[in-house]
C-alpha cells in the first residue's frame, strides 16, 4: 500500500506540472503579462524606476519558457517515473528504488523551477516582495506548490523494505 501512496503522489506531481504548463500555453497572454508585471516591477511604488526593471521582449520570453518547459518537463519526467514505479510495485526495494529515480528528478526540476524562477529571481532580484499585488497569488503559491512537491519527494526517496 505504500508503494501505490507513493505512485499516486508523483501521479499528482505530474498532473500539477502538466495542468499547469497546458494552463501556461493555452493563456500565453496571461503568461506573458505575469513574467512582465514581475520583471518590469511596475506592481509596487518605485519599482519601474529601478535599474533592474525591464519589459525587454527576450527577457520576458524567457522568463515565462522557463516556466512552461519546466512544468513540462517535471510533468513528463514524473508521469513516466510514475509509470516505472507502477510496473516495479512488487518487485523488490533495489527495484523499485531504481523506478523512483526519474520520478524524483521530476520532482527536482519542479522545485528547482519554483526556487528558482520565483524566488531567486522575481522575489530577490525583481524585488516581487513589495508588490502587495503578486506577493499573494504567485509567491505563496509557488512557496506551496514548492513545499508541497519536496515534501512528496521526501516521501518518495524513502526507502521501501
């Protein structure tokens, strides 16, 4: 029964970076104007004065690519590490060990993602701390999903005997 708790967490893992990159692309608009509220520091008093707010086009791409193809990318890595666990369910704990590992490297690009994009650069660099506007709805919630996720890895990574 713990092998499958474990199967169904990194399921959920998958299923929060595919929904959210599908949610990424289908509203790249709404993409876009997140990454460039963020990198233009327009949201809080003094911001858009800075030296580091900018609405340069590449910047911005990047910015919201970065976010897409990670969840992606986390998305796939733990759909198919998901699958592996699954079919080493009742083999032994070496194998079903070995079918974790790219579950967990989902689970990694999703937190290195949500560190990161969110926190080193939009809250510490773009200052997004101050903008009682996106503090809220994206560093909460990108503290949560990151929480979250790691926490799922941690239970992930234990050993099964």
């Amino acid at each position: 029964m713990l092998r499958i708790t474990k199967i169904f967490l990194v399921s959920s893992v998958a299923l929060w970076g595919l929904v959210g990159a599908f949610g990424n692309v289908s509203d790249w608009g709404s993409t876009m104007g997140a990454v460039g509220a963020a990198t233009s520091m327009a949201t809080f008093d003094g911001g858009a004065e800075s030296w580091k707010a900018t609405s340069n086009p590449a910047v911005i791409w990047l910015g919201a690519l970065f976010i897409m193809l990670s969840k992606t990318a986390a998305g796939l890595l733990c759909m198919t590490g998901a699958s592996r666990m699954w079919a080493a369910r009742k083999g032994d704990a070496a194998s079903f060990a070995k079918a974790k590992e790219l579950a967990l490297a989902g689970c990694a690009v999703a937190v290195f993602m949500l560190f990161t994009g969110f926190i080193v650069i939009a809250e510490s660099w773009f200052e997004l701390w101050r903008s009682d506007v996106m503090r809220g709805p994206v560093l909460a919630s990108a503290f949560r999903y990151g929480g979250m996720i790691s926490l799922i890895a941690l239970f992930v990574a234990a050993r099964d005997d």
